[in-house]
C-alpha cells in the first residue's frame, strides 16, 4: 500500500511502526507505544537522517507522541464512569482528536502560518467514517474477486462515506474565522 500512495514519509512511518509492533508481537515480546514509536524512529533516522525535516514525518510522530499523552493522562480520567458503549467510544475520539491535534497545532502553524480552530469538531466528524471506509473498500476487493455485483455495492458505499467526508470537510471550510 505505502509504495501504491507514493512513499509518502507519514505512510512509511505507520508502517514502520506497525512491522515494529508485529515483530515483537511475533516474538511473544510485549512492548509499550513509546517503545514501538522510539525504535521506529530510530530506524528510520538511522536509515535517512534528513527525514526529520519532511512534515509528514514530524506531523505523524508528533500526532501518535500526542494521543499517547492524553490517552496516558487523561484516558482514566472518566472511564469509571462511562460503562462502555457509544459514549466510551465517543470519549475515547475526543481524546485521541485532542491528543493528535495539540501536538500538530505548532507544526501546523510553523510550517503553514495557519491554525484551524474547527479541527477538533471537524475529527469527531469524519474519523469514526474512516474505519467503515477502509473495511468497506476491502469487503469491495474481495467481492470483486468473486461476484463483481456485489463489489459495485461495496464501492458504491464506500463513495457515499467518502462523499461524506468531502461534504463535511468542504462545508466545514466555509465557515468564517475557522483558522488563524
């Protein structure tokens, strides 16, 4: 997939980080977030140093460093009190919402000169679409292997759901003084 999108830095350090994870997982060896994300890091400043510079790269790290943070410090905070189900779920968004985009808000307004202040509120809009996309385009590829009918359903489910994040982002980026 990462070579299909174009080697983009972001794309080869998730996926760095998922082998890392594997890996270890394969080697019956339990390892933390951070210790996954600091030996993906590692390798790959190790393989190219100047891939600290690209802002996918330190957008990406600075996101995943961030929902570890407020997941680690605050994602105890009400669980007691939220039994589960959609608001668990829904709490949990926030904070990963708020996680990724406090760590991005100052590399976003070194690199960009700008902030969006409607991010958080657009996130708890189109992440929980995105899970359903991606399950949604794989049951379209394996369908499209056996009944091509039933692939052309997938992918037409798929195109509404990505309607929808076009129809949110682009209505969200209408509203005035959203960025600063």
């Amino acid at each position: 997939y990462v070579f299909f999108i174009g080697l983009p830095m972001s794309a080869i350090r998730a996926a760095s980080f998922i082998s890392v994870t594997l890996l270890f997982l394969r080697l019956n060896k339990l390892v933390s977030l951070p210790t996954a994300l600091v030996l993906t890091v590692s390798a790959l400043v190790t393989i190219n140093p100047e891939v600290v510079f690209d802002v996918g790269f330190q957008l990406s790290v600075s996101a995943v460093i961030g929902i570890f943070i407020v997941l680690f410090l605050a994602g105890k905070v009400f669980i007691g009190a939220i039994r589960g189900g959609i608001l668990l779920w829904i709490y949990r968004l926030i904070l990963v919402s708020l996680g990724a985009s406090l760590t991005t808000w100052p590399l976003i307004a070194y690199h960009f000169w700008t902030v969006s202040l409607i991010g958080l509120f657009a996130n708890l809009l189109v992440v929980p679409v995105v899970p359903f996309i991606l399950w949604v385009v794989i049951a379209a590829l394996m369908c499209s292997v056996i009944w091509m009918p039933l692939a052309l359903v997938f992918s037409l489910i798929a195109h509404w759901l990505v309607l929808w994040l076009l129809f949110i982002t682009q209505k969200l980026s209408l509203w005035p003084g959203i960025f600063i």
